[in-house]
C-alpha cells in the first residue's frame, strides 16, 4: 500500500509534466493553489480507495452524478442548496482527478474510462447552465425570459450539424457503398484548421474551465450578500456563444460534398494506417 506522501509526490510530478501551471505560482497563482486543492482530496480519496476492487470509471460516475445533484441545489430557491451547490461545483473537479488518477494507479486506463470523463466534463458543462437560467428566473421574479431561454445551450450543443455528420460518418464507414470515396476527393479540412480565428476566439469565450465557473460562484455569492446581480450576465453570452457555434457548424457542415470529402479523409487515413 503507497503512502499518501508517494501518491501526492506521483500525481504532482505526473500534472506538471502536463500541466506547467501547476508548478507555477508566480504566473498562475489561482490556477496554482486550486490545482493543490484538486490533487490534495483527490489523492486523499486513492490513497482510500488503492487496495479496494472499485473501478475508476465508477469514480466518474460518481462524478457525473455530482453535476446534477449539483445543478438541482443550484435551482432551488432556497439559499442553503444554493452554498451547498456552489461548494459541490467548486469542488467536483476532485473526482474529475481522482479517477485518472485511480486508473493508472491500478493499470486500468482507458479508452472508454477517457471518453467516460469527457462525456462527464459535458453533462458538468449543460447541467450548470440549465441550472443557472433557474437560478436566474427566481432570482429575478420569475422572469419569463429565463425559461425561455433554457435549453438554447443543450439544444444547440446536441444538433450541431458538424457532430451529426461526424457521427453518420463513424457509423457508416464499413459500408460497402462507401468505398468509392476512398481517394476521390480532395483532403477535408475541420472548422478548426479552415476557420482558426473564429474557433480559437469561440473555445475561449465564456468557456467552461474551472477558473471561469468559479468566477461565476462568486457573482452568485455576492448576489446573496445583496451584491449587484451580474450572473444573469455569464448565462446569457454562452447562450449567445451556442447560437452563434450552431449557426456557423450550420452553414460550415452544409457546403457542397463537406460530409464526402469528411469520409474521404477517413477512409483514406484508415487505408493507409
């Protein structure tokens, strides 16, 4: 059994190799201190959990499952659920370690323990939101435009056009009508790659790093402590961001053969190994 001083020594060294502002106070200061909180209880929680046969995926479960406990104490209008909200929002991310952690502990990282914490960090990302337009239309006396604009994130998030075709493509690439394409059209360039500018400046716009999010807790905290009311404002520039992604995944997804030359390039990278 590893003490709890090798563990601590092991995640750090393995987080800094990856992460360079967990090692850099002087420049990150916040990044710095809320990484030490992260690999602290997240270690505290292997070093528990090392000679027990739980799964690591189990942990993100566990984690996925703190995103809507999370997200329905936020939408509570009771100011108690709203400190124990904020307090299990600012402090998941500890599982969000602990289970990467866990599994290359216990040799059992992954493809689908990865895909598994991605798709938590996601439902993290939608349940906050949703619950902050509640959070907002009791705040403000039941505005109606709150409900209104509830579900702009998850809806927009979930019929991305570029996802959609991504995913056609993915389940259909076995198919024997599809071989024609292999070497037939030009090399297809992602959103990413032909519209940099506009990508980058979206990806870090209002986004969902820990940093931002927990700026945002405070806003709610100052507000109970009769505080200008200004998370309202957050909520509504990443809706505005999710309407503007989908409208540009619309139009980009839509051009002339986007989804062949899309297959194309994965038949031909498949092909070619």
């Amino acid at each position: 059994m590893k003490s709890f001083q090798d563990l601590y020594h092991y995640q750090l060294e393995y987080n800094v190799e990856r992460m360079p502002y967990v090692g850099d106070f002087k420049c990150n200061p916040y990044s710095f201190l809320k990484a030490r909180y992260y690999m602290f209880f997240s270690t505290l929680i292997v070093f528990f959990l090392q000679k027990t046969s739980i799964h690591p995926n189990n942990i993100t479960k566990l984690y996925i499952f703190s995103g809507f406990l999370s997200a329905t104490l936020l939408a509570v209008p009771i100011s108690e659920a709203h400190y124990f909200a904020i307090f299990l929002i600012f402090s998941k991310g500890i599982l969000d370690w602990a289970d990467g952690f866990f599994a290359r502990l216990k040799g059992k990282a992954s493809l689908t323990g990865h895909v598994l914490d991605i798709y938590g960090a996601n439902i993290n990302s939608i349940t906050f939101i949703v619950s902050l337009g509640i959070y907002e239309y009791f705040y403000f006396n039941e505005s109606i435009f709150f409900l209104m604009t509830l579900f702009i994130y998850p809806f927009c998030y979930g019929t991305l056009l570029t996802k959609f075709s991504n995913q056609y493509i993915l389940e259909s690439i076995n198919s024997k009508s599809f071989k024609s394409h292999v070497g037939t059209t030009k090399p297809a360039k992602s959103i990413k790659e032909s519209h940099r500018g506009a990508f980058n400046f979206f990806s870090v716009f209002l986004d969902d790093r820990s940093r931002t999010i927990d700026f945002v807790l405070l806003l709610i905290v100052i507000e109970h402590f009769n505080g200008p009311a200004l998370s309202w404002l957050f909520y509504v520039g990443v809706n505005l961001k999710w309407i503007a992604l989908w409208i540009g995944s619309f139009i980009f997804s839509s051009k002339i053969n986007y989804t062949d030359d899309v297959l194309s390039t994965k038949l031909n990278e498949i092909k070619n190994g």
